[in-house]
C-alpha cells in the first residue's frame, strides 16, 4: 500500500473523529454523564489512533522523507515538533476526566492543532513527497508502515525519544504493554 495513502486514510479517520468530538455535547452545555463518557471514549479512540498513526510515521516516514525530499529534513522537523507536542496533549487528555475544569480546553487545543497538522503534512509535506519519491518506494514504505501499526502503541508516550531507531526499538514493545494494559482495564477501539 502507499504510504501516503494509508496516512490519508489515517487523516480521514481521525478527521472525522475531530469532527463528532467538536459537536458533542460538553459539561459546560450541561451534558448527561452517559453523554461525557460518550464523549471521553471517542476521546480514547482518537488517542489510540494518533498513537498509532504518529508512531509508524516516526519509525518510516520521516525517515523517508528526510533522506528523499529537497528540504526533507525541515520539513520533518516541523512535522515531528508538532507532533511531540501532540503527545503531551493526548498524554494529558488520556489521563483526564471529561467533567474536570480544563478538559474542554484541551480538546479545543486538540481541534485546532490536529487540524493544523493534518493540513501541514497534507497541503505541504505530501506534494513534495510525491514528486521526490518513486511509486515502489512509496509502497515498500507504505507496507512497513501497515506491518508496525499491528503493534504500535495505543498510548502517546512523550518522553520517548522520536528517533526511528528508538521507535522501532521500543515501540513494539511500548504497544504490547499498551495492549496488555487496555485490556486488563476495557480500554480499546
């Protein structure tokens, strides 16, 4: 599969998700518990997505862009800053309640931000790509990247480093305890 393809359908997804997330109905509109746990699952399946998603780009598709695309290395930069950002966000909003006082803030920072990132690996990261890098490459790296999102992890972990090394080292590894732990408390997809 194409890389950048199935990072499309990644951005879809998650895109979508954003979407119910900014139209349901919060604590300050006066939402019903069932209503907030509703909301904080769909909150938990976006971490689990971006999770995923993040972790396959740092182990194959940076990389590929850093070494075949002019400017490849400040554009993957600028991507992976955003993205060691997003961690501590979707660190923070994993770990919170959605009645607490600053849960409706951080899903707005996650709105806007999210959206800001998809658009910037979207509108600038991908043309380059795509004119930079063959069709076969595009699929070798696309059918890794499909292959290590079986066993990325569900969880952000900011204080992993987002080296491809570290990640392919630890990742696998940070998923299986993810998926023991999701698991041992119905936490999951």
């Amino acid at each position: 599969m194409d890389a950048i393809d199935l990072l499309r359908t990644d951005h879809e997804k998650v895109l979508a998700m954003l979407d119910r997330l900014e139209a349901a109905p919060t604590a300050a509109q006066g939402a019903d518990p069932g209503l907030l746990r509703a909301r904080k699952q769909l909150v938990t399946e976006i971490v689990i997505a971006e999770s995923r998603h993040e972790s396959i780009e740092e182990q194959y598709f940076w990389p590929l862009v850093r070494a075949e695309v002019p400017e490849g290395d400040r554009l993957a930069a600028t991507a992976v800053d955003q993205e060691a950002a997003a961690k501590y966000l979707l660190d923070a909003l994993d770990k919170a309640e959605p009645d607490q006082s600053d849960f409706d803030e951080m899903v707005r920072r996650l709105l806007r931000e999210g959206r800001k990132h998809i658009a910037y690996e979207q509108d600038e990261v991908w043309p380059e790509v795509r004119a930079a890098v063959s069709s076969r490459q595009l699929d070798e790296v696309g059918t890794r990247m499909m292959e290590a999102k079986e066993k990325a992890p569900t969880r952000p972990h900011p204080g992993t480093p987002s080296s491809p090394g570290v990640q392919k080292t630890m990742g696998p590894a940070a998923g299986l305890a993810d998926r023991i732990r999701d698991s041992l408390t119905d936490r999951g997809e």
